[in-house]
C-alpha cells in the first residue's frame, strides 16, 4: 500500500514537472530547433550575408585614458553607444590607430581609431533576422584563453547560461519520459520499446562513423 501510494505521487510529481517544464522551455526549444535547421540547410532564403546592408560613417570622441587595448575597446565602445563582442583587437605598426571588431547577434561592427585626432571610422554590416537566430544558436561562453583575447557583454552570458538550463531541462524531460514509458500500458510498452531502440541504434551509428 505504501509502495502504491509513493509510486503514484511519483508519477504524478513526473507529470507535473514534464508539463511545466516542457511549456517552461517551449520558445528555447522551437529556436535551438529552427536554428538548427538553417545552420544544417543552406536555404536561399536565409542567406543573410548576401542580402547585407553596410554602412559606413565616422563619429568623434573624446580621448581616453586606457593604454590597454581590450581596455580601450571597451571604452571606445561604451562612448559610441555600441555594445557586443569585442574581437580581433590590435594596433597599428606606430600605435597610432587601434582597430577591433564588435559583434553582435545580426549585426557587425569594424571599427577603426585614430587616437591622436580620436575620430572613429565604423563600417556598420547588418544582417537580417535569420543570421540572429544562426547566432544565438552558436552562442557560447568563452574559454579562460578567449576571455583574454575578447570582451563578452553581460547578454550573451544571460543567453548561454539558458543553454545550460535548457540543456539540463531538456535531460530532465526525457528522463521524465522515460519513466512515464515505463509504467505504461503493456501496448504503449512495446511501441515505446520499438522508438527507444530505433533512436539507439542511430545515435550509435551516428557517433561511431
């Protein structure tokens, strides 16, 4: 009797969990999918690099401080308004230009200074909603040797740490599937059975050639 009750709760809390958790992460699961499938296909439509737009301009600010050039970057960056990763820093041969590049999901920045005058050249590459989403897909936090090359903003470590939840959430759901399977009617078992190992045997060809 005791064993019955708890493995009802226990279904029950399951269920409960594989709902809410599967409406929970609904959005993050359709975009990681969509995403996906335009890295995996190169569809005419979602060809954003060669439906671009740049643009190009100069804007002066005011002189800095910073010797450092990822420190630089960064409040170059900060006085322009323009936030994103900052990539490819470097100096000119004499240290009198500093160029890097900032990105951010659909759009690129390639910024040129000249530090005696402090008049920035920005050639401004936008993409369309498809090369966002391509992003957002790729996204990730950078290693110990990246982080010193490169300044990531505070979004893009919110948005990869949603891959680890949903990552961790999607791990919990099949898990929750699992067990649901598993106490199922004897027919439900068998069909179940039949899809578990049809995806193994896959999965395993997959990984091993």
């Amino acid at each position: 009797m005791k064993y019955s009750r708890l493995r009802n709760n226990l279904i029950a809390w399951n269920r409960k969990i594989h709902i809410y958790l599967g409406l929970f992460l609904l959005l993050f699961i359709w975009l990681f999918g969509l995403s996906g499938l335009l890295l995996n296909h190169h569809w005419e439509f979602s060809n954003s690099w060669v439906k671009r737009k740049v643009v190009s301009y100069e804007k002066m600010i005011k002189p800095g401080k910073e010797k450092d050039g990822k420190n630089m970057a960064r409040e170059i960056a900060d006085k322009l308004n323009l936030s994103g990763n900052i990539v490819n820093v470097r100096y000119s041969a004499d240290s009198s230009v500093l160029d890097f590049i900032l990105t951010k999901p659909g759009t690129r920045y390639d910024l040129s200074t000249k530090l005696r005058t402090c008049r920035v050249t920005i050639k401004e590459t936008i993409l369309d909603q498809w090369a966002a989403i391509k992003a957002l897909h790729t996204m990730r936090n950078p290693t110990q040797k990246e982080m010193n090359d490169r300044h990531q903003p505070t979004l893009a470590y919110i948005w990869s740490f949603s891959i680890d939840v949903v990552s961790v959430g999607l791990i919990i759901i099949c898990l929750g599937g699992w067990y649901l399977w598993y106490q199922a009617e004897k027919k439900r078992f068998y069909l179940g059975l039949i899809s578990l190992t049809t995806g193994v045997i896959l999965a395993a060809y997959i990984l091993m050639f």
